[in-house]
C-alpha cells in the first residue's frame, strides 16, 4: 500500500503517511494528529501517476517539508526543507526587528531599523524583494513572528543551498544578552546571546549556535555579511578574528580562537563578516539624534546605512572609521536601551560610548578591499 499526506493540526506542515497509520507526530511542531483511515482509491491514484520513492516537498518559508514516522517515538530531528531558487549569485537576507511591546525593557527602534534595512538593500544594493524575509512583530503570519523557533528556522533557510556567488545578508535589532561560557572556547569567558520575542520562557540564541547554523555551512565562493545592532554584541557571531581598532584608524586582527579548544569556529570555505553594534562588554542604544525627529533608530544601524548611502565604493575600513564617528558625534543625543540601562548614567556613557566593531573568519587588509554586497 502506498504512503499519502495530511497535514499537521498543529503547525500545518505537510507529512507523509504511511498507510496503516493512525496517528503521526510532526518533527517541526512535535503535535500529535489523528489522521483519515486509508483509502484504497489513495492507492490506485498513486500507481496511476508512478511510483514514488522519497518525498520532498518544497514550499515558501516558513512552511516546511519533512518525513515523519507514525506510532512511534523515533522521530527524526526537525530540518526545515525550504524554497531555495539555485540560481548563481543570488542575493537573499533575513531581516529581524524586535521592540518587545508592552515589556518593562521594550525598544522603539527594532523594527524601523529592519525597514531602513530593506530599503537599503532592494533600493541600493539590488537584492530582489522576494528574496527578503522580515521577521517583525508588525507580521500577520505567526511563523514570521520573531520567536525563538522562528528566528533559528530563518536562520537555517539562509543558509540552505548556498553555493558559490551568493551573498547572504542577516541583520537583528533588539536586545542581546551574555551568559558564563561552558565549553570554554571565549576568550573573556563568556558567550553572546540574541534575545528573541519569547527569550524570557524559551531562552536565548547563543552565539555557538549562530555560529554553527550560518558560518560552518558556507562553502567556497559565499559571502556572508551580518549585521548586528545590540549590546554585548562584538562577537555575536563567534567569528574566529577580531579587527582591534583605536581612535586613529590603526588596527590589527585579533585572533579569538583558542588553543586549548576544539570548537572550530570558522567556515568551509566561504567568508563571514560581522559589524557589530558596540564590544563584548559595551551597550548600545537607539535614538533620535541623527533623524531629528521623535522616531527611533539604533544608532549602529542608522550609521551603517548612512556610510554605505554615502560613500559608493567604500572600504571595510573607511566603512567602520565612518560608524565611529558618527555615533561620536551624535552620542550626546543618545538614549541607553537595554536591560540594565537604568544602571548606567549618561556622564559615564559619555566617557565610553558604544563602538561598532568588524569581526571575521579570516584577516585581510580593511583600508584596500572594498565592502560589497
């Protein structure tokens, strides 16, 4: 007897039935559904258009394809299977904005950042619309909802098929936390987290797992640019070199990786690059002192785009020298976000305000290659 379809009552993920089944848990959702009785029609439709011997259903994100055994606990682990065109060179992004309405810490500058963002990118940098997926609370689908769940399937979507030509972009505005480093792989000790809508029941996005589901995956010939604006963040993405910069503009690249860890942090092959809000140990801000206005912008995102806007054909290093000294300039306007803003003064702010920083899986000259997307 052949295999057919049903659907999950839980996340409506397509799943393939075996037909003796009565019940099937999903791997996406881990819902129990209860599914029709087999009918032997189902079987001579399925020889009438030909055998079939796996399964693999491709739809747009965040609907996933999987095969799932029925009446049993070995389930296998979810792995989203996602729409990805192939084509050489594309360009695609994963934009996440959060504002946490209604917490005690909420942000106003999460989700117009992410909507700057897109413009930049389809308006400047000739990524197509389509190939742009936003993760807002301002989103009607629930699965674009910036979640834990969702924000780790996003992630696994940008990354899926890549091949060589392709530039990935992924971009988070919110808040950003750290926590005591277990597997000892930190110089300073402790790993950077993202924090996503429901971080407070779910937990964090820790910076081993960015790590793991963006840059080890990237083979020769792909590019990816990520570009993070919270606090905490100057190594969010576990990058295995740091750019050292001073105020002069004079900088070398300091190596995080550690000889007493096993963890490897770079790709297989391609490049990953990280602008980071502020370092490690600073805190970033949103604010309205570059709009003039009441709306909030974080203020790395605002001067990333405004140095790109700016200065067609920049370099890595002119781009970041121009980030610092935008919020230098602007940083008496600035307003501490974040869960312990109401513990650091303004007076002390001012004395170290947030410097953005570069991260990468590999050293180059930042004043000679020019910073394309």
């Amino acid at each position: 007897m052949a295999s057919r379809t049903e659907r999950c009552s839980g996340c409506q993920t397509i799943l393939l039935i075996p037909p003796e089944a009565q019940t099937i848990r999903c791997a996406v959702c881990q819902s129990i559904s209860t599914v029709r009785p087999y009918d032997h029609r189902w079987n001579q439709i399925h020889n009438a258009f030909g055998a079939v011997n796996r399964v693999r259903y491709r739809t747009s994100y965040p609907t996933s394809g999987t095969i799932c055994s029925a009446n049993s606990g070995d389930v296998p682990p979810p792995r989203p299977v996602l729409s990805l065109p192939s084509t050489y060179g594309k360009k695609r992004a994963l934009l996440c904005g959060l504002n946490y309405r209604g917490k005690s810490y909420g942000l106003k500058g999460g989700i117009n950042d992410v909507k700057c963002m897109k413009y930049l990118l389809t308006q400047t940098l000739g990524f197509p619309s389509d190939s742009i997926l936003m993760l807002t609370e301002d989103e009607t689908d629930p699965f674009k909802i910036p979640t834990k769940q969702n924000i780790r399937k996003a992630l696994r979507w940008l990354v899926e098929g890549c091949q060589s030509g392709d530039s990935l972009v992924f971009h988070y505005s919110g808040h950003s936390s750290r926590q005591r480093d277990y597997d000892k792989d930190e110089l300073d000790g402790f790993d950077e987290a993202l924090c996503p809508l429901d971080h407070e029941t779910e937990g964090l996005i820790i910076d081993d797992e960015i790590n793991a589901t963006i840059v080890r995956p990237l083979s020769g010939g792909v590019t990816l640019h990520t570009i993070i604006d919270a606090c905490y963040s100057g190594t969010m993405l576990d990058l295995p070199f740091l750019c050292r910069m001073n105020r002069e503009g004079y900088y070398i690249w300091e190596d995080h990786r550690r000889s007493e860890s096993n963890v490897y942090k770079g790709t297989s092959g391609g490049l990953a690059l990280c602008f980071s809000a502020c370092d490690d140990d600073q805190i970033s801000a949103d604010t309205t002192a570059f709009t003039g206005t009441k709306t909030r912008t974080g203020a790395m995102t605002f001067s990333f785009i405004q140095a790109v806007q700016n200065e067609p054909g920049l370099t890595y290093g002119r781009l970041l020298t121009a980030m610092r000294s935008a919020i230098r300039e602007a940083k008496n306007g600035l307003k501490l976000n974040g869960p312990i803003a109401a513990l650091v003064n303004k007076a002390l702010f001012r004395l170290q305000p947030q410097e953005p920083q570069l991260s990468s899986s590999e050293k180059f000259d930042i004043y000679s290659r020019k910073f394309v997307l």
